[in-house]
C-alpha cells in the first residue's frame, strides 16, 4: 500500500489529465502516473514486469519483492485495461477507490466475517493464574436477498444500542464513557445477544 501511494494513486488532488473534460483511460491513468507516454507503448507492454521495472527504476520502492506485489496489486485493479474513466472520477484517489470498490466487492455466494477473541491471564496472590477467554463469531447475514456484512453488523449495532440505552435513560452516567461499567456492559450485553452477537466465554 506504501508504494501505491508514492507512485500517486491516492493523491487527492486533481491532475491534469482529468482537466479540459478530456476522460482518460485506466491505461492512460495508469502511465500518466509511472511517467509513460502511452503513445510508445503497445497494449501487451504494460505487463507485470513492464510495471515492475517502472516502478523500481522511479525509485518508489528498493525491493523488488515489494515492486513485483505492487505490480500484481495494479493489475488486478485493472489499471492497465483501455476502460474510460467514470466522469464522477476527479482526482487519483477516486479513482483508485471506484477501481477497489469494483474489484473487491463480494460476490453473491461470498460473505465476510468477524472474529473477536480476547485473552486475559489473571494472577493471583496466592501463586496460582487463571486463564479468561472470550470469543466472539460473526458472519455476514442475508435477508430478503439483501446482504448485510458483520462488520457492519459489529459496528453499528453496538453504537445503536448504546443510543437506545441513553435515550431510555437506562444509563445515568454523564459524559464520556468506556463499556467496562456493568450499568453500560450489562444491559448492553443482553440487547447484542438478542440480535445474535453471544460471546463465547471460558476460564482454565
């Protein structure tokens, strides 16, 4: 990710070559930014060696490893494909973004998940230590052919029911506050559970 910013693809700025309403290509893009004209360049030369090459001699990054990631990384974002430019697309960073909206969206038999797994070694005066675990699973939900993903499940529906407890004035605290006091974890626990999100707890 380092050296796609360095070779410019997450300048927020507009270029040149989005001015005059001219709609490049994701080539033309492409080569704009690696220094290329694209009129020298046949299709097949804007490989993953060519881009390679490219971005190790501009001195965006010294391992070639990295370069040879950066390459795969470019062209399985399609930049070196002739497809015009959305015109909604002002600056480099829209565009790169549109390209990995596209390109890493989930299919429909794919679905994301969640994995939260937390342990705590607890140790005692007496000498001996106990082991707390806590896990929690999510995974992606469909509904009505609507799909919903877990982390947007995880996010959101652990700040919708903080809301719903303050508005129900179930919490009396004041100001800012951590989930670790049992009038904010407790009821809150009992509402994520209700909507599927069970922590899965142990002690050894």
């Amino acid at each position: 990710m380092g050296t796609l910013v360095k070779i410019g693809f997450f300048c927020t700025e507009s270029t040149p070559i989005f001015k005059n309403g001219i709609r490049p290509t994701h080539r033309e893009f492409l080569l704009g930014l690696l220094g290329i004209s694209g009129k020298i360049l046949r299709e097949s030369v804007i490989d993953e060696k060519y881009i390679t090459d490219r971005i190790l001699a501009l001195e965006h990054c010294k391992d070639k490893d990295t370069a040879v990631k950066t390459a795969k990384t470019i062209i399985f974002l399609g930049f070196q494909e002739p497809t015009e430019i959305p015109s909604s697309c002002k600056s480099p960073f829209e565009v790169t973004c549109l390209r990995m909206e596209e390109k890493l969206a989930y299919s429909k038999t794919e679905q994301d998940m969640v994995l939260l797994h937390h342990e705590v070694v607890v140790d005692y005066p007496d000498d001996h230590a106990e082991i707390h675990r806590s896990t929690l699973l999510a995974m992606g939900r469909t509904e009505n052919g609507k799909t919903t993903m877990a982390m947007a499940l995880t996010v959101g529906i652990p700040a919708a029911t903080g809301a719903l407890l303050l508005l129900a004035n179930k919490i009396k605290a004041n100001g800012v506050l951590m989930p670790i006091d049992p009038e904010v974890y407790e009821p809150a626990l009992d509402i994520l559970e209700a909507y599927g999100f069970k922590l899965l707890e142990n002690i050894e």
